[in-house]
C-alpha cells in the first residue's frame, strides 16, 4: 500500500477530469500546469498547486498527463535533476497516462530509474473514453509495468477509471493504447467516408447511421462519434491531430515486430492530410472535413481533365 497522495502533472480536458476524480476518491493531489487558470481551478476544488514538477520529488505517485513524451521529458527534467541529488524514496511510482510511443517510453523509464538510483518506477497507463470518460470516472486504463508495482497503482488507476488491465511489463500499456487508437481512428474514417458518399447521393446520414445502428456495423464508435458526424458538429472533445501522432506509434511498433498494418498506414495518411489541411486542432469527427476536401479536390481535377479535353486544338 502507498500513502494516499499523488502528484499530478497536465490539467487539460482530460487531466483536470482525472484529478478531479482522484480528490473525490479522498487522495490529496498536488498538481503542476503549465496555465494558472486550470490550477486555481483545480485549487477551488480542494487540490494544492505546485509552483514545479520538481517541487513533487517527495509524492509516492507521480501522475503525468502531457500531450506527448517530450513535453514529459521537458517538465521532468528538473524533477530527475532534484533526484540525482537526493534520490527519492525506494517504491516511488511514475505513472505516465498519455498517448506515447511503446518503445519510447521503456527509454524514458531507464531515464528515470537511473537518475533516482533504481528508486522510482515507470508504468505506463494511456486511458481511453474521452473527455465524459475522464469526467464520469469511467475511463478504460491500459497499463504496462512490473506486475507487483501496478498493484501498488491500482488503487489509484481505479480512482480514475472502470475498467484497468495490466497488459504486460513497460510499454504494454502503450501498446494497447495505439492498437486501441488503430480501431477508432479507422471506424471513425470509414464511418465519415460513408456519411460523404451518402449524403453526395441525396441520402439521410442520420437515417444510414440509424439503420447501421441495428445491424452488424454497430458500434460504440458509431453510437458516440456518428451523432458529430451526421451534424458536422467538430466542437473539439480531443484534437483530431493527435490520431496522426496515435497512428504513427502503430506505425513504429508494427516496424519492430515486422507486423503488417495496411490500415494504419491508410489512417496516419489520411490523418496526415487532415492536419496538412489546418483541422488538427478541431474534434476527431473533422475527419469527414477531411474527406469532404479530398472529394472536392477529385471532383475539381477531373473537371480540369474534361475541360482540357474538350477544349479545340
């Protein structure tokens, strides 16, 4: 057992909702952001702040939700830096809960095993559910790390989410998590591609995603992303940009392994040109945008063709 206190590091859509959570679950929660605003916001709700991540050396958990691993490489550096000096306590956990590339995160648990003299652990815990997920407390947690130290996390993992499986050593968690980004990015393509086809010939997208719903399409995919795509609702819940950055950790871990991934490398380039075309930062189901400006795109080109074609010699 560890001494119910963690450090928490990212107050965004999903880290505010999780620290949140592990206050009403009676942990005390000293939290990093990088904004003021979401501290003082978390401060209201019975958390502290910390003016550093280095200022949580002590805390026997350490939570970080950043959007990438470099952005948690940069806020520990002076948290590793603090235990080079003063090694923290044996048993102290790092639990990183952001989407992060399986093989770069193992590096980054060596990272901190050396700067702390073998007294701080890695695992690796990415969730999924979104932002009502974070906020409801019912995320699904993928964790990777040693089989004894998870159990030590669990009580905290369960703060935050329903359903949490420890898959394997470091970088498991990951891994499930990009596999998990794999089928959600693809579903969430495949059902704007349909919603585009349908609508351009003079179909209800509501109607189709309605009759889907009742047979072997169905998914929770569908039920929580097709209301957005029917209504071309792109109000960010998660920026789509972060799909491509998924997808190319599918990518990377496909490439060790020598698994073949055809969809993902469909996915990351179509996520690619989303990006490219200044969507990123709006909600996943931008994708049909996406595919709406590639249709047009077709349709312009081949117009182009015709008119060259038919123009005299």
């Amino acid at each position: 057992m560890i001494a119910r206190r963690a450090g928490f590091v990212g107050l965004g859509l999903m880290g505010a909702h999780m620290a949140a959570n592990l206050l009403k679950a009676g942990w005390s929660v000293t939290a990093w952001n990088r904004s003021s605003a979401a501290a003082e916001d978390f401060m209201r709700l019975g958390g502290s702040r910390a003016l550093n991540v280095a200022a949580l050396r002590d805390e026997p958990v350490i939570i970080f939700m950043l959007p990438d691993l470099s952005f948690i490489e940069d806020a520990a550096s002076g948290l590793l830096a603090e235990w080079r000096m003063t090694p923290p306590r044996p048993g102290t956990l790092v639990a990183v809960m952001s989407s992060v590339s399986p093989v770069a995160v193992q590096a980054f648990g060596r990272a901190v095993a050396e700067a702390s003299g073998g007294n701080a652990v890695v695992l690796d815990a990415p969730v999924s559910g979104g932002t009502e997920g974070a906020q409801r407390g019912t995320l699904a947690i993928m964790a990777g790390g040693p089989e004894d130290h998870f159990g030590r996390l669990l009580p905290v993992l369960e703060a935050m989410g329903t359903t949490v499986r420890r898959l394997g050593e470091l970088g498991a968690g990951s891994l499930a998590k990009a596999c998990n980004q794999l089928i959600v990015g693809s579903t969430t393509a495949a059902l704007a591609e349909a919603a585009e086809l349908a609508e351009r010939s003079g179909m209800d997208v509501g109607a189709l995603y309605e009759v889907l719903s009742g047979g072997l399409a169905a998914s929770r995919v569908l039920a929580f992303v097709g209301p957005r795509l029917a209504a071309k609702d792109y109000a960010p819940t998660g920026p789509a940009k972060f799909m491509r950055k998924d997808l190319s950790f599918v990518l990377e871990s496909a490439a060790v392994v020598g698994a073949a991934v055809p969809m993902a490398s469909a996915g990351a380039e179509l996520y690619g040109k989303l990006t490219d075309q200044g969507l990123g930062d709006r909600d996943l189901a931008v994708v049909r945008q996406a595919i709406a400006n590639l249709s047009d795109t077709k349709v312009t080109a081949a117009s182009m063709t015709v008119l060259v074609q038919e123009t005299p010699q």
